[in-house]
C-alpha cells in the first residue's frame, strides 16, 4: 500500500480505537496519532487507549428492548474491539453492561498496539492534516486540542464549531398528552417549510407556574470541575437560573404566553406556556424550546412532567449545560461522514456531536470501514437506517431539523441513540386474524441487523 493510501486516524479514544481496528481488520494500513503521553488533557488520567472518563456503564445491553442495547448487538456482529473489550471485561449490573475501566482501557490498548496493521504515534496533530494525508479520520473527541479545534474552526467556518452543550430535552412524541397540547406557531407565523402550526404548546395556569419555578428553585444541581464549567450567556441561562432571578423571568423568556391561542378554552390565556419543536425528520422527537438545564438527572423527569401534557412524557435526552466541543455535523458533513470542504476528512465519535460511549465507538466503527473501503478502492454504503448504526449516522449528517434555537444558536445537540431516531414500525394483524383481533409489534430489532458487508 503506498503512503498516500495510508489511513491516519487523529485520537486514540472508543471512536479512534474502534476506527483504527475496523480498518487494520479490513486489510488496511493505519497510523494513530495520540497526543496523550505526550501532551495530557484536563480529564484523562493515562495515556491508555479508550479511556472512560466518567461512568463505567454502557448503559442498557437489552437489544429487544432498547436503543443502545440494540447498538450493542449490531456492533457485537460487526467484530467491535470496543465491545470485544467491554464483554471480557464487564461487571455485576443488572441489566446494564457495566466494565472494569482499567481492564477494559488495557484490553484495547494491547489490542491496537499488537495489530500488525497498525502503527501508534504520540503527538498531538496541531493543526489541519497534511495535505499528503489523503485518508483522514478526525476522532479527536470532546476535549480536542486547542489548536486542532482552531483548524477545524477556520476550515468549517465559524458557526460549524462549538465549545459547550446547552442541551434541552427532547421528548418521544408518542408519549405526548395532545388531548392537552395544541400545535400552533406564535401568531401563527409559518416560518421556512412551516405552516404556522409548527410548534407544540402546554399550556400552564397561574398556580401550575408557581408551583413548577419553586421546583426549579430547589431543584439539585449537577456539580462540576473547574475545567468543565462554562459560561452562562443570557441566550442560553439554565431554566433554574432564570427562575431564581425572579419569579415571571421565565414567563417573560422561554416560557411567555404571547401570541398563542389555546383552541380548547380559547377565551382563557394561560398564565405561561411551554413550547416543543420538531427535532427530527421522522417527526417523533420534540425539543423543549429554552430548557436548558444544569438539574440532576434523577430530578428532571419528575419536574418535567409536572407541565400538563407531559405527565407521562418519556425522553430521548435529558437536559444538560456542559463543556464539549463538537461540530455541526449537519451542516458540514455529508452522509458518508466526510467533510464537505475537504473529502479527504471523516469525522468520528463524540465530536460528530452523537452522546455517550457507545454511539461514540459506533461512528468510529462506521468510519474505519468506510475509510478502508475507499483505501482499496471500493465504495462502501452506510449501514441502512432501520439498523441502530443507521439510524445514529442519519440523525447527524441528515436526520436532524436545523434551526433556530430560543438562544438564537444552532439547534443540534448531542444525541444518544434511540428509537425515536428510527424509521416507525408498521403494525400488522396476523394472517388470518378475526377483526378486532389484538394488534402485534414486530421486535424493535427486527430487520434491523446491519447489512451482510458489515458483518463478519
């Protein structure tokens, strides 16, 4: 293979790992590049390959009945490293696929350095990729080195890149109450592609406000480090900051009733109310506009559901407000995960701006085999997006509406995997069924294993 067909991978976290053995175990030729060991992060404490930095789970490992389960198997099939690991290395937790941190980081470390295909390199890239550098993975991740991110930056543009998360929640439609919820724009105004109906609306009394801002004033509050602390800007204050900076500020923010009419008691105006906006194509994922929020966890269920309509919501994200660098991936990448400005550049991993672990090691996966398809001269199709790995790739390169967020910035956020971000599942009567009969759901998982290319 000669050098302009090598594949130079940029970061040695799951995605870069995941990338670099998919590839090497595709018959391709790769370099790593890892400025750990040379230049340290704020986060990492070694200089192992696929450090966990913050929880040791991988969450659920039900593929029948959850999203990232689901990814679990799909990517068990596609001869994961990162899974390969985490299985030999898992610990007691219930459903869950929890792992021994240091034994899990070791087994892909060995893994990786042992490949004959593969070559480490401790530095860091401080700047864009050479231009003789002809097949590029950028799996920099979350904490990607000040210069690396400014090239990124001058190379997308400047509303390509951010530095944080101001993250709402985001809401299954399905488990929404519209027998409460009207759709409507405020005054009606149908923006690009809108209708005027383009929002949905939960409308709140007087006493309802009250007792949901006192929630959100003695709500817990995730506590962070130095490093990950970012600035509040007044475009995107945490919901619990503007409530304590005075009981109608978020009536008169994100909140505000103005130019809403609630059709089941039209004469009536409600004391505030709060907005969802489509967050996908498919239309089964809904935004809470400006609800940013630094709360626990374990909290914000409970206080969400005390709006009228989402008693009984389910979320495919909760909020948060953190430090994070990622791209508008959108916006910048096309469906085959390569950078528009230069296609020599694919983008893997937590900068892709997808959540979690796992998702993180998938983009990786996706890539290594795109990567070394195209080393040898092949093409190669993502995985559809019926599959977990599909659905994942379409929601950042395509998935996602862009628009404007109550801030006034970009609307995509990191995302975890869920079913929310699959195409909906047909229900059917059994052949030969009496009418009325009970209806049957087909297996989340079925039809969803990756194509046969993508497996071993």
């Amino acid at each position: 293979m000669s050098t302009s067909e090598l594949i130079h991978i940029i970061g040695g976290g799951l995605a870069g790992s995941e990338a670099a053995w998919q590839a090497a175990e595709a018959g391709a030729t790769v370099i790593v590049h890892e400025m750990r060991g040379v230049k340290e992060t704020d986060a990492h404490s070694t200089d192992s390959f696929a450090e966990l930095v913050c929880s040791n789970s991988f969450r659920s490992d039900d593929h029948e009945q959850n999203a990232v389960g689901l990814l679990h198997e799909e990517m068990r099939r596609c001869n994961s490293l990162i899974m390969r690991a985490a299985d030999l290395h898992k610990l007691p937790a219930g459903g869950a696929l929890a792992v021994d941190r240091h034994g899990f980081s070791a087994e892909v470390t060995r893994a990786i350095h042992n490949h004959s295909n593969i070559t480490v390199i401790r530095e860091e890239i401080a700047g864009w990729p050479p231009a003789d550098w002809r097949n590029v993975i950028i799996a920099s991740g979350p904490l990607t080195s000040p210069a690396l991110a400014e090239a990124i930056l001058a190379t997308t543009g400047e509303d390509a890149l951010a530095f944080f998360d101001a993250i709402a929640p985001i809401v299954h439609k399905d488990s929404i109450n519209m027998d409460i919820v009207w759709a409507q724009s405020r005054y009606d105004k149908a923006g690009p592609g809108g209708t005027g109906a383009d929002y949905l609306n939960c409308p709140m009394d007087k006493d309802q406000y009250m007792a949901f801002v006192e929630a959100l004033k003695t709500a817990p509050l995730h506590e962070f480090k130095d490093w990950e602390k970012v600035p509040y800007f007044d475009g995107c204050l945490p919901i619990e900051v503007m409530a304590e900076r005075g009981v109608e500020t978020l009536r008169h923010g994100p909140m505000k009733p103005v130019g809403l009419t609630n059709p089941r008691n039209p004469t009536v105006k409600p004391y505030a109310i709060v907005q969802l906006r489509q967050d996908n194509a498919l239309g089964t994922l809904w935004n809470m506009v400006g609800f940013q929020t630094k709360m626990r966890y374990g909290i914000q269920a409970e206080i969400f559901r005390m709006i009228p309509g989402l008693e009984e919501a389910q979320f495919a994200r909760l909020g948060g407000l953190h430090r994070n660098t990622f791209i508008n991936s959108p916006k910048v990448l096309r469906a085959d995960l390569k950078l528009i400005n230069d296609p020599r550049i694919r983008f893997a991993g937590q900068v892709t701006g997808v959540e979690g672990y796992v998702e993180s090691a998938a983009v990786g996966l996706i890539t290594g085999r795109l990567a070394a398809a195209e080393a040898r001269g092949e093409t190669m199709a993502t995985p559809p997006r019926t599959t977990a790995l599909g659905a994942l790739v379409d929601h950042i390169t395509g998935g996602h509406i862009e628009s404007e967020s109550y801030s006034g910035a970009r609307s995509f956020q990191p995302m975890n995997v869920n079913f929310g971000l699959f195409p909906e599942v047909t229900v059917t009567r059994p052949e030969g069924a009496p009418a009325g009969a009970a209806m049957t759901r087909p297996s989340p998982s079925a039809g969803r294993s990756p194509p046969a290319h993508w497996r071993t």
